[in-house]
C-alpha cells in the first residue's frame, strides 16, 4: 500500500480539477432575429432575457446588430441563455451623434416603449437544450411618439 504521503499531489490535482469548475449553469446557444409586423429588422439596440425558472433570475444580453440578428451571452458574451422560461425587454435607444437626428437622413424605425420593460413588453421564450433561434416580435412607437 503506498504511503500517505505519496498519494498528496495526486490528492491535490484531483482538488484542484474539480474545483476549476466555475460553478456557473450550463447556458445554451440562443440566437434570432428582432423584426417589426411588416418584416423589417429592428436595426439598433439591445434584448435581455431574464430568467424565470429561478430563485435569483439571470439575465443574458445582446446587442442588436444592423441586419436585427442577436446571439445572447449570460456569463460571456455569446455563451448562451440557461434553460427555462424567460421574459424579454427589448431597448433602443437612438444617440445623438449617430446621424439618427439629422432631418433628410434615414432614419431607423422606432420602436414602441413598452418593449424596454419587463412588465409591459409581453414577451416570453423558453430556452431549451441545445440551439435555440427565436423570432422577436416588436412594433412601432405609435404615431406621435416617433
């Protein structure tokens, strides 16, 4: 039987193996589009997920690309969202400074305000395991508000 003592650093590798585990859930690919009703993209701004199915929800994010697409990040950016019911803000907020305030330019579309909240924006996707591509259905700012 070996000596105690010898066994040490294959105790100590073992410890520190297991314990390299972030602790972190598994997240799983989450990617898709953010398009208004008549099918055009929303071309600026940022989705959030947050979690449903956990005692402390966490929230994964995105920035929305120039064509609408999205890949969420929980952890990392583009790690992924945990499985589970999740609610969904979308926000867009146009700067000055992007060209977006000049009069004669185009102008992206602007989005309805009710989607920047958890409370009023209606949305919900379950993430499952493996790859997950949603559509994210938003829509206008009612005329007036644009």
């Amino acid at each position: 039987m070996p000596h105690p003592r010898s066994l040490m650093p294959f105790v100590l590798l073992l410890v520190a193996t297991l314990g390299c585990s972030n602790g972190n859930p598994k997240t799983y690919d989450v990617r898709g589009t953010v398009r208004f009703p008549d099918g055009l993209p929303l071309t600026k701004g940022t989705i959030e997920f947050e979690s449903l199915d956990r005692e402390i929800p966490l929230t994964a994010r995105s920035e929305i690309a120039e064509d609408g697409t999205f890949e969420l990040g929980t952890f990392s950016m583009d790690d992924g969202a945990v499985e589970g019911r999740h609610r969904v803000v979308v926000v867009s907020n146009h700067e000055i400074g992007t060209g977006a305030e000049r009069p004669g330019e185009l102008e992206p579309p602007k989005l309805h305000p009710r989607f920047a909240d958890y409370k009023t924006s209606g949305l919900e996707f379950e993430v499952q395991p493996g790859k997950n591509d949603f559509t994210v259905p938003v829509e206008y700012a009612p005329r007036g508000r644009q």
